[in-house]
C-alpha cells in the first residue's frame, strides 16, 4: 500500500495537518501537499476511470502532465471538474469526487466496455452507428453520452472573482527551474525588465529532487540564494503559481496565475489572467518523462519514476514498499537511489538496455539493487492496484522468465522536451536521436515584430537533460518486449486519458493513414484535456514503426495554446455579469427605470421598448402610447440618435460627397433629410442634417450608426480629401434629445415656456436655439411620426431634469413617454424607412422610392459609380411596396412572397420579402412594408407570403404610406 | 433649470485604492493644426501652453491635453465653457478651426492611493510603469475608450458619459480589497 | 496580436487598441469609370504571403488612419507611415529591401 513515510518531504509542513475528503471519505494530509501526494499517502491508489474502457486508474505523473488522476473539486458554486490532483494543492477542508464511472469508482458497470474492448478499436466511432441515420441521434449518442464524458458540468454560477492584468517586461521567463533562474538573473544583471513565471508554488525545478548541487553549493543554498538575489532586485517579478499557457504574435504571452485556489472563498480572485508582452520570451519549461509501452501499463500503481522520486523527496509519500523500476535510460536511477534511501525496497531495476555502466547505474548496484539489463516487463499483475510483474527479454516476444511481487511500477522511457511554447507560433522543431526526441531548432525560431527570433529556448526544454542523468544516448524503446504480441499490444497504453492503445495506432496505419494529423484525429491519440503530453512522442514512435519510416519523416502534430487547460472563468476575467459588455445609457434611463420601461438592445444602447402598466402587456402598451401619441402627446427618449458637427470652408462639399443629396446648399436654420452610401452604392445610414451656420452643419445618424458614420467621415477626410479643410466632432452623448410628438406638442413647449414655437416662427424642418423652462435647447421641428413633432437637445447634465419638466408640464395634455416599438410602428404608418429593417447592405436608395433623395446634378458622390452597375437598373429588382393583408391579419417578420415553381434545390421560388410589418392601432389592421420583384408596378395586385405555421397569407400591393399622405397633422 | 448631474452624480468606492467620479466639468474638444493663435487661444482658456504630443498641461483646474495632431481637450470649470467658447471664437476667428463643448458627453474619474496603478494595469493594455507624469494616454479601459493621466498622487480617467456605469463598474471590480497585484 | 507605432501619436499600440482598414492604396474610381476600373477598385484585393500594405486606425487612441508595411507571413511589421501618401514612401521600401532582398513594390521591375 501506499503510505506516508514517517520522516522527510522537503514541501511538506508536517505542524500544519489538514483534512479534506475523497468520495466522502475523509483523508489528512499537510499543508504543501498536492491532492495527488495526499491520496497516496492514504493509500488511495484508484482515483478514477478511464475515458472508453472504464478500466481503473491511478496517479501516473506528479505535474501538469497527469492524464488520470481528474477529479471533481468542491461543490455547488465552486465545482470544478477535470481538475489534475497532481497540480491542486490541499487545503483544509478540499472535497473531491472521482469522475467517469457508474455506479462507484469500485464497481463501474461500464468495465464491462473492457471484455468488449476488441468491439472498441480505432476509429470505433467514425465506423459503427453511421446507418441507420436515426439511430444515432436517438439511440447510440444517449447511451455513449451517459458513459462517456469527463467530469460533471457545474449547475450553479460561479461564486468566485477572476480578473486580468496588463504587464509589460523586456525578457519574460516561462519556468524557474535552474535554466530559467539563470536566464532571469543573466537578463537582470543586463539590466532588462523581467518577469518570472512560475507554475507550482515554489521554486527550483526538478533540482531539489534531481541534483546534489548546483555551482558547487548544495541545492537548496544555491536556490535560496538566487531567490533572494532575484527577489531584491526592482526590475524582477517573480510570480508562483502561474502558467505561461500561450505564446502569441509579436511577444504576446497569456499566463494564468491560480490566485486563491488553494484559500477558497478568501476573497481574493480565484484567477487571474495575465497578458504579457515581452520584448522577448526565454521558455525554461524542463522536460516530461515519457512513460513506456508494456502491457499493463495503465493498471494503479505504475507511475513515472520522476513522480516517484518527487513523491518520496517531496511529499514524503511512498508509493508502496517494494518498487520495480523499468527504464531505458540511467535517469531511473535516481528513484531507485532514492526510494532505497528513504528505506524502501526496489527488487530490481529492469533495464531495456544490454548495457547499463554509467555513474548512476553504478550507484544503484553498489546500494545492492538488483539490476537486471535487456530485460524489460512482459505483464503487470493486479487490477486496481499493481501487486508484481512478469518480467522477459527485451528482444523477445514476452516469454515470462520470473514474476516479482511488488506494489508499484516506475518507468521511463526517456524525456521529452517541453516545445510547446516554442512551438505556438511557428518555432521548428528537429529531432535528436541522442536522446530520442524533438527539440526546438534554434535556426527556425518564431519571429518577433522586427524579424528576430521571438523565443529561446534554455535549459533541458531545449534538449539538455544533464539534470535528470539522461542526457546520454538511449536506445529508443517504444515497444517493450520489442516483439510483442497482439495480446500484449492491445493492453499497451499510449494514451491513458482517451484510452488509445499501441495496438491502435497501428491498426490505423493498417487502414492506411500516414499523417501523424489524421491519425491523431482518427484514433483520438494526444486529443484528451492532457493533450498528449506523455502520448505523443510514443504514438508517433509505433507510427513511424507501422509505417516504415523515420520519425522526422511523419512529423508531429502542431502544438497550439494552451498548454494546459484554462479556466473559462480567467478568459472572461472581469466581463461578467453587470460588466460583461459595455451598456450605454442615456441621462434618462434611471427615469426610465422608475417608470418600467421594458428596455431592448439598440446597439450597445439599452432604450425603452415600452413603457408598460399594471396589468398592460407589451404590446397593449405600444398600442396604448401609438393611440396617445396620435391623438394627445408622447414623449421619446430620442438621446442615442448620433450627433456630428461637421465644420469647415470646405464642409458643405464634403457633405455632397456623403450624402446622396446636395447639403452645401441648405439654408442656415434649415432641416434636410439624408441619405448616406457605401462605395458599392447601397445605403448605410440616413438622418436630417440642420446647417447650424456659414461653415457649420450638424449631421444626425441613426442611434446604432453614430460611430460608424464618424469613422467612416474622417476616413474620407484622413485617407482620400486630406487637403479638404474640414474638422468633425462626433457629439451624440453632448446632448439628450427628447421628442415631444402629438397634436399637443405645441402646447407642452408653450408651457414650458421660453421660445417661440409658432408654425410661423418654427415652420417644419427649422430648427432654432433657444431655453424652454429656463433650460437652454436647440429645438428641431422634424417629425418621423408625421405627427406635429419637436426633437428637444439639452445638455446631457440637465437631460434627466429636462425629461422630468416635460412629463410634469405634459401630464395635463396626456402626455405619455413612449418607446422605440410605438416609434416603429408609426414612422411605418407614414412609410417611412428604418435602416437596418428596409436595408441590408444589398439595397440601393432607389430600391426604396428614395429616388427624390438622390441628386442627379451632382457629378460624384460615394455611391454614385457603384449605383450606375447595369445590374442595379433591372427593372426586375426588388423594390419597396406597401402591403395590406385581404385579412387585416399582421403578415409574420420575415415572411416571403412565394412564387410559382421551386429552384435548383427544390425550394420554392420567391419574389420578395416583407420588411417591416406590424399592427396598426391607428387603423386597426395589420400594415406592412416589404420589396417585390418589380415593386410599385405590381400596386393593386394580390401576393401570398408564407406563414411560420406553413400556411400563406394573402396580401394586396399598395403604396407606402399608410397614414396621413398629405402630411396635414405634422404641418399644423 | 436645475444644477448640471454629472452621470454617475458622484458615485465612489473605497477599495484598495479609491475611485470618485468627479464633475461636472467643463471640457472642449479644439480642433485645429499649424494655426498662428493657436498657442495664445489656449493660453487664453486653460492659462497653459500648447502640449505636446501626447502631454497634459495641468494649471490648477484647467489644463490642455493633447488628443491628436489636430486636436486638443480644453479642460475648465464647467460654468467657464460659454465664456472660453467665445474666447477661441474669437482668437481663432478667421482661422479653419472647431470648438465644440463636450463636457456633457464625458463622465471624469479619480482613481488615487498607492496602488491605484495597479486598478488601472487590470484593464487597459498601457505600460504603467514607464507613462510618464503628464502624458496623456489614449487607450480602452477593457472593452471602452478612455484617455487618463497621472495628476496629484492618483490617476484622472476620462470616457463616454453613456458608459459611466460600466466604468465605475470595472474599477470597483479591479479596486476589490485583496485584489493587489 | 500585433503590436503596430502609430506614427501620428507614437503609441507602441495594442492591436486591441486598432482597428483594421484592410488594403492600403487603393485608387478610388468614381461616376465615369469603366467597370474594370471600378472593380479593381471595389473588389480586387491583392492578399499577398509575403509583404503587405494595410491601412490601420488608432481607433482607441488618437483616432487616425495610418498605413503598415508589414509580412502576412511572418508578421515582421517592417514601418508604419502617414496614409496621407498614395504609394509606399522611400524610406519604407528601403526598410523592406534591406530585409527582402530584391523585392521591389508592384510595377517596377526587379534588375
């Protein structure tokens, strides 16, 4: 069993004991201890289930690498799923579940997928359940849903905080193990600014466990020594607990620092993310020791024997008292020495090679280790937990020459250099038979902004492995015993996350596929939340082997961020909840709030789509404020329509260029309305335009166009008429503007008092400055209701005040604010378009009867060339119609107007579509606006839309203008 | 009329560093290049000189900060803006130029105290730790454009009125006690 | 995620803090064009590997236009420059010819 040792751990605080629980039951650990070295010390080997078989799993590695050893963490608001016990450490009081099996992790009835495991090859999905077609929607996908799957998804939000910084540093060190110690201080001492990441919590590396001294001082001297020197110094960060993840363009890295993972629920934010850039980016990421291939070698007890080591030096951890190590190379050693130094026992070190004379080999047998070269494990014996193993040749095909008893297994098959951040944006990799991996190649590195290498790689990520005792050649050993069986084969894991076997791999080579890619996806190889960190290499070892060639030749897959998996939670960071996006509202939206206005999106705008009453639906309320407004007075929050001064000796014929219509030529104090293109001729935006003086207009957009349009001036000005002398300031939040519509809209103002409004004074489509109830405006006397109108502008500090003068004062003339629904429904009374609903970025203003808008004297205007196309004259276009249903019913959003016979693909023909179409209370039926193939020459004809239920409603074609044609009410 | 409402009428929190938003306050946006009295039309407003790019000339409660090549943000008490309107009118008269008050259209906070850096390096890509006292810094406060500048132990941050919410929200988000960096 | 100088302000910008403007120098053809012209206009885009001339703006910054010379593949960014010019000036192709040797801008011929 496994146990905790009585003295020892150099992370552990054997005074600080802390209790947490596994499956309900309640364990103790110390202070500094993992979850892993915690469930090993109380003998918990089996800590879940495999993915595919359900075969019984335990710890295998002692860092991010681990593939098995998943669990579900806390509860409630704080479960988290997926995470590795290897890299979360204890706290008292940490719950912990198993994952991936039904009903218990003891007796999972999907172990019966291990009798049927032959049914279960590779490729298993893309080749059963195809046909028939149904079935797997309703049959096979719930059943391989219900066993498949990782972890459990959390039902309740979130109850902890993330957030993200900004950093910025000249040199940015990923690890701080030896090599990356080194580089922070060399880059110090060069007087750059450095940050230092760190993952775990502490310092140093593999050395504590590895080495005996570093620089001819003991390990733990040298290391302090640079942690205080580094710590000192004003141009050094250093941050534990925090993953370089990703490396991006231009010296852009992303890290995740676990905050407060380990002190839940103390306020501070459980992640935080940080985005760095770095003038360049040293990647000190060590190396993972890659497990070897025999069968096996999944069962609970068989582990790394660098997390064997680091579980005996580090956590005082056991693994169980007699340890066989197999290897192919001398860094096993250093466990064997270890486990035999903390007064375990080590039967024998099974050994691949036929020769094993190094120092480290040498040591183990002068400690009386039993080490036995060319031989390697035919079986390990035991099921949920290792109790011996059969041992053979290398050479041979597994013929068993002894059985050892023992409770765990330590392999390495070598290590493998941490690429991945080099690799992340382009850094080529080569391979290095001497010790049987790919390193970076440091003629090929990522490219920074200026064309330098973005990325250098230190220490034994880049190859060098003098720490672990394995930078000498080592026979590549991929198979062990190197003629085994399929018997054996088939229980040979590659990958223990997505259950991927040797015998996999090459049943997939058999099928024919040789690209590494391909294979990886057809067999799931590497594609686990561990992205095939101990896999990989293995994998495409036996594919090379199946196919015949080289490693390099086939190559492997691409690395992408992040290294290891992110919390959603980090990404998002601070956009969250009531700042997830910015919501932008007007100086009236608390009073809109207090009379419960029902708000909808325009735009990043929040706006009052209806101000409904007691009992009221919405739509009774837009039926209510269009009735009040027609025959009393509303009230519009008209604040978000864009505002833009436009200024200049030269602004009158910028804006003949903008617009489709001639603005040079409006009057001072006068309105016009118009229209704005793209270069491709279809409309963008419109508005009415006030010229406020000589060389001064004001520009009004629409609410969702406002920075669009601005940008979309100063681009002309900036990048085509920079000479043209013009200044733009977009003013649209300067001012909150407030309608005030309906026959009594005269009235109100004079109330309000200040200015005269007169018709005389104040005819239709004028504006005049002035100060209503002492507040200064600027009235515009526009209407987009046909109503008797006035659009009011305040400065958005008195807009609140204002809006409540209005109400007030209006109350005794009905006055009833109203919002962006009844607004709709009334400009489509009078026809009038609404940019966004009548357009859609393929509509050309004479589509829409907007000829009268557009200026035929004008010699260029943006839009002009691309509306001259042959094709934007056919008469066949869709043009803008007016709609009435036979039925008075209200034809539904985004009906078409079928045609006889069906298209190519068998669907039946249209002729049109409606695009605006609502109840009208003022005339009790439902009206609607929509374009037809060939449009207002079709008036008096009967088409049919379809209808959602299937059906087809009968509409007659008619002008637009429902309401009012002759524009008496607003010119009163 | 009433008295001018800033957005947020003065919201505060106190955090590991502090934030208020302050206001109103009067503010122009000067658009103008290369013109003979330019200088003496600030001057004139603000009492500073021309900045430099991406500098702010701080003079009391007025200062001038520089936005663009072309544009400068006049900053003033907010009863001032009529009057220094009339001013650039004037000095700038015949001269290709726009004044226009936006001080309406802005919402102004303070973040103050030892680490209020820290606040700000959670939500804007800027390097703190080499803006220098009276730049001017036009960046996005997360995903909003904002312009601020180190004054008076602290920093002045300057965004959209309609956004103050949402600003006031990311810095109480990032001031959280036990949030230091 | 570029870093870009805006040359207007000098801010080493974010590309978070820019928004893009796609290709640079196009000629605008207007009313009298023929449809070749206003095609090549409208919708020939050159989408090199290799150097390129993009318009950006300082959009969370000073707001101006400004143009890139950079590599789509590589990303080298190899100068930034006003967008108030209608070709790539001297000293920007001087920039990427002394890291491309013998690339010279459309229409010239290579000696």
């Amino acid at each position: 069993m496994s146990t905790r040792l009585a003295k020892g751990g150099r992370l552990i605080n054997r005074a600080a004991p802390v209790e947490f629980s596994f499956n309900g039951k309640r364990f103790r650990g110390y202070e500094g201890d993992t979850l892993a070295a915690g469930l090993l010390a109380n003998d918990q080997m089996l800590v879940g289930r495999s993915f595919k078989y359900h075969r019984p799993r335990g710890i295998v590695a002692s860092g991010p690498e681990e593939p098995n050893a998943l669990v579900n963490l806390g509860s409630g608001a704080r479960l988290e799923p997926n995470q590795r016990t290897t890299t979360t450490e204890l706290f008292d009081g940490l719950e912990s579940t198993s994952q991936n099996h039904w009903p218990s992790l003891e007796f999972d009835i999907g172990v019966v997928n291990n009798t049927a495991a032959r049914f279960l090859p590779a490729g298993f999905y893309y080749k059963t359940f195809i046909h028939p077609r149904p079935f797997w929607k309703h049959v096979f996908e719930p059943i391989i849903r219900r066993s498949a799957g990782l972890g459990k998804a959390p039902t309740t939000g979130d109850a902890d905080r993330y957030e993200q910084v900004y950093a910025f540093c000249d040199v940015l060190v990923v690890g701080a193990g030896v090599a990356g110690l080194l580089a922070a201080k060399a880059a110090a001492d060069a007087g750059s600014r450095v940050i230092l990441l760190e993952q775990t919590p502490t310092l140093g590396g593999r050395a504590p466990v590895d080495d005996t001294e570093i620089q001819g001082q003991p390990v733990d001297a040298w290391l302090t020594a640079i942690e205080a020197d580094l710590a000192a110094r004003d141009n050094v960060t250093i941050r534990t607990r925090t993953c370089g993840f990703g490396v991006y363009d231009h010296g852009y890295v992303l890290a995740d620092e676990r905050v407060a993972d380990h002190t839940p629920g103390d306020g501070r934010p459980k992640h935080r993310l940080w985005r760095i850039r770095a003038g360049k980016i040293v990647t000190a990421t060590g190396a993972i020791e890659r497990p070897l291939s025999f069968a096996g070698n999944d069962i609970p007890g068989v582990m790394l024997a660098s997390a064997v080591r680091d579980y005996v030096t580090n956590y005082a951890v056991s693994p169980g008292d007699r340890t066989v190590i197999v290897t192919n190379n001398d860094s096993a050693y250093h466990t064997a020495l270890a486990l035999k130094s903390a007064g375990l026992d080590v039967p024998a070190i099974l050994d691949a090679r036929e020769v094993a004379d190094g120092a480290l080999p040498e040591a183990a047998r002068a400690a009386g280790i039993r080490v036995l070269t060319g031989k390697a494990i035919a079986k390990v014996k035991g099921s949920k937990r290792v109790n011996g193993v059969a041992i053979c040749a290398q050479a041979g095909e597994g013929a068993v020459q002894e059985e050892i008893a023992c409770e765990a297994v330590a392999m390495s098959g070598g290590w493998s250099p941490v690429v991945h951040l080099w690799s992340h944006c382009g850094g080529k990799l080569t391979w290095d038979e001497g010790i049987s991996a790919f390193i970076p190649d440091p003629s090929r590195p990522p490219l920074n902004h200026d064309g330098s290498a973005m990325v250098e790689v230190v220490g034994a990520a880049a190859g060098d492995l003098s720490l672990t005792g394995s930078s000498v050649a080592i026979p590549p050993v991929w198979v062990m015993p190197q003629g085994a069986p399929i018997q054996l084969r088939s229980k040979m894991w590659l990958d223990y996350q997505n259950d991927v076997k040797v015998s996999d791999v090459q049943l997939a080579a058999r099928e024919g596929y040789q690209s590494v890619e391909h294979t990886k996806r057809y067999t799931t190889l590497g594609m686990a939340t561990d992205q095939g960190k101990l896999s990989n290499i293995n994998g495409l070892a036996v594919l090379a082997d199946a196919l015949g060639q080289e490693i390099p030749q086939v190559g492997t897959t691409t690395f992408r961020p992040p290294y290891t998996p992110v919390t959603i939670g980090a990404l998002a960071g601070e956009s969250r909840g009531e700042i997830f996006q910015p919501l932008r509202r007007t100086p009236m939206h608390e009073a809109h709030e207090k009379a419960g206005a029902y708000f909808e999106p325009v735009g990043l705008w929040r706006r009052p789509y209806c101000f409904p009453r007691a009992g009221e639906t919405h739509e009774q309320a837009v039926h209510r404020e269009v009735l009040n407004t027609r025959t009393n007075l509303g009230l519009l929050d008209a604040s978000t329509l864009g505002k833009i001064i436009v200024k200049g000796p030269d602004a009158g014929r910028f804006l003949d260029m903008l617009y489709t219509g001639v603005m040079s030529t409006l009057p001072v104090g006068k309105c016009r309305y118009g229209l704005m293109c793209n270069e491709q001729g279809f409309l963008s935006d419109d508005g009415v335009v006030a010229r406020i003086d000589e060389d001064t207009w004001l520009c009004h957009t629409t609410s969702g166009g406002a920075d669009r349009i601005h940008a979309w001036m100063e681009d002309w000005l900036q990048c085509e008429w920079w000479d043209w002398k013009v200044y733009t300031a977009n003013v649209t939040e300067q001012y909150a503007q407030v309608a005030v519509v309906g026959p009594n809209a005269r009235k109100l103002l004079q109330v309000l008092g200040g200015m005269d409004v007169s018709k005389e004074t104040l005819p239709f489509m004028q504006w005049a400055d002035g100060t209503l109830a002492g507040f200064p405006v600027r009235v515009y006397r526009i209407s987009f209701s046909g109503e008797l109108s006035y659009e009011i502008a305040v400065p958005s500090s008195h807009g609140a005040a204002f809006w409540a003068a209005c109400v007030d004062a209006g109350r005794a003339l009905g006055a009833m604010p109203y919002g962006t629904e009844c607004l709709h429904v009334m400009r489509a009374e009078k026809g009038f378009i609404m940019i966004g609903d009548e357009t859609d970025g393929t509509v050309i203003p004479q589509d829409l009867g907007l000829d009268w808008a557009i200026s035929k004297k004008k010699a260029d205007f943006l839009g002009k060339r691309g509306q001259e196309r042959v094709y934007l004259a056919s008469p066949d276009r869709w043009k803008l119609v007016g709609f009435e249903t036979l039925d008075g019913s209200v034809i539904p959003d985004g009906a078409y107007i079928i045609a006889d016979g069906t298209n190519a693909n068998g669907q039946r023909n249209v002729q049109g579509r409606v695009t605006s179409t609502y109840y009208s209370p003022t005339l009790k039926r439902g009206i609607a606006m929509g374009l037809l193939k060939q449009g207002p020459a079709r008036n008096g004809e009967v088409v049919e839309f379809n209808t959602v239920a299937g059906g087809t409603v009968k509409a007659r074609v008619r002008d637009m203008v429902f309401y009012d044609k002759d524009g008496e009410k607003q010119n009163v | 009329m009433s008295d001018p409402v800033s957005a947020l009428n003065g919201a505060s929190f106190q955090g590991f560093a502090s934030i208020r938003e302050i206001g109103p306050i009067g503010m122009i946006t000067l658009r103008a290049k290369g013109l003979k009295s330019l200088d003496k039309a600030i001057k004139s407003v603000t009492g500073t000189k021309t900045p430099a790019q991406r500098r702010i000339e701080v003079n009391g409660d007025r200062a001038c900060g520089w936005m663009s090549p072309d544009e400068y943000l006049l900053i003033l008490p907010y009863a001032g803006v009529a009057d220094a309107l009339a001013k650039l009118a004037k000095s700038l008269s015949g001269e290709h130029h726009l004044a226009v008050d936006v001080s309406d259209a802005r919402a102004v906070f303070r973040i103050e105290g030892d680490k209020a850096a820290d606040v700000l390096r959670k939500l804007f890509p800027v390097d703190f730790e080499v803006l220098e006292p009276g730049e001017m810094r036009r960046s996005r406060a997360a995903q909003v454009p904002a312009a601020l500048w180190k004054q008076d132990q602290g920093f002045t941050l300057v965004c959209f009125r309609s956004v103050a919410t949402y600003v006031m929200g990311l810095l109480t988000h990032s001031a959280q006690p036990g949030s230091e960096i | 995620m570029l870093i870009l100088e805006c040359p207007y302000c000098g801010v080493k910008a974010d590309e978070t803090e820019l928004s893009p403007g796609y290709e640079a120098h196009l000629k605008r053809f207007g009313p009298g064009a023929s449809p070749e012209e206003f095609e090549a206009y409208m919708f020939a885009r050159k989408n090199p590997k290799g150097v390129h001339f993009e318009r950006w703006r300082h959009s969370y910054g000073c707001g101006k236009w400004f143009l890139a010379a950079r590599c789509t593949a590589t990303l080298e960014v190899f100068g930034t420059y006003s967008s108030q010019v209608s070709e790539p000036p001297a000293d920007i192709i001087a920039k990427i010819q002394a890291r491309r040797p013998g690339w010279q801008p459309d229409g010239k011929v290579t000696k």
